[in-house]
C-alpha cells in the first residue's frame, strides 16, 4: 500500500505544478502539505484494481493509449463539426453487445468511458464483473458502424489488456 500512497501523492503533486505553474518554493511547500493531507486521508478510497497502473510498464502503455484516445477525439471533433456544419441525412441509433475480455474492474470501465468519448458511440450499461458492455451507435449508411465500433474497441482492449 505504501507504494500506491506514494504513486498518488506524486500524481496530485503533479498535478499541484500543472495547476499552479509555479516553482516558488512557498506554493510547492503548500502544495506538498496539501497534497499528503489529501493521499493519507483518502487511501482507504483507493481500490486493488488501480495497482496496474503503479507498475514502470504500464507508462508507455498508457501513454500510447492517451495518444491514440487523444487522436480520436480530435478526429471525432472534425467529423461532428462536418456535421454541424454541412447538411447530412437523418442517421438512426442502434445499440450491440460488445463483449470484452479484460477482467480487471478499472480497465473495463476506462474502455467504456472511452468508447463514449469517440465519436457516435455511447455505452449505456457496462457490467464490471462479465466484462459486458452496451454500446449505442449511429448508424451511418456509407459505411458499417458496428464492425468500425468492434475495431476501435479491439484497439483500446489490446492495449488495456497489457495493463492487466
């Protein structure tokens, strides 16, 4: 546990810099102080299935994994303001069962949390312990939606399955 406080003691003291945007040695005392108060006050919070990420090889995976969500996410914004500002053909919604294959907790629910970022999907129910997720879509006639969502979905669990 020691080594899980002192992960997230350095990820909100990280997060204090970035915030503050200041190496005055006042706020980084204040932001230390702040900082241990919040890691040992809230430890008893923080769950077993958080501890793939407290590893030296889960860094380049989730790095990658954020680069690859944050490329989505921009192509997800280009094609949505395609739509808003170019007329398109009324799209219906349909949903699938997408069923995954990763066992841990956290990871299951970063890939539904993910899916719902990217664009014309929405997870409407994720059920941790099955690894079973609801996924509603827009259905585009020039192209199959549900094979493209099964794509991207391979894509996150590869990468979230090297975590576990």
């Amino acid at each position: 546990m020691k080594k899980t406080k002192l992960f997230y003691f350095i990820l909100l003291m990280l997060t204090w810099i970035i915030l503050t945007c200041s190496f005055n040695p006042y706020q980084l005392l204040l932001g230390a102080a702040t900082c241990v108060i919040v890691t040992l006050l809230t430890h008893g919070l923080i769950s077993d299935s958080t501890n793939v990420f407290i590893s030296m090889r889960a860094v380049p995976v989730v790095l990658w994994y954020m680069v690859l969500l944050a490329i989505d996410i921009v192509k997800t914004n280009v094609i949505i303001a395609g739509r808003l500002l170019l007329p398109h053909p009324v799209s219906e919604t349909k949903t699938m069962v997408f069923q995954s294959s990763l066992s841990n907790p956290l990871t299951v629910t970063l890939l539904s949390n993910t899916l719902s970022l990217i664009y014309d999907t929405a997870v409407v129910t994720v059920s941790v312990r099955t690894g079973e997720l609801l996924v509603q879509y827009v259905v585009q006639p020039d192209r199959d939606a549900e094979e493209l969502i099964r794509k991207r979905t391979a894509k996150y669990q590869v990468l979230l399955g090297k975590l576990s």
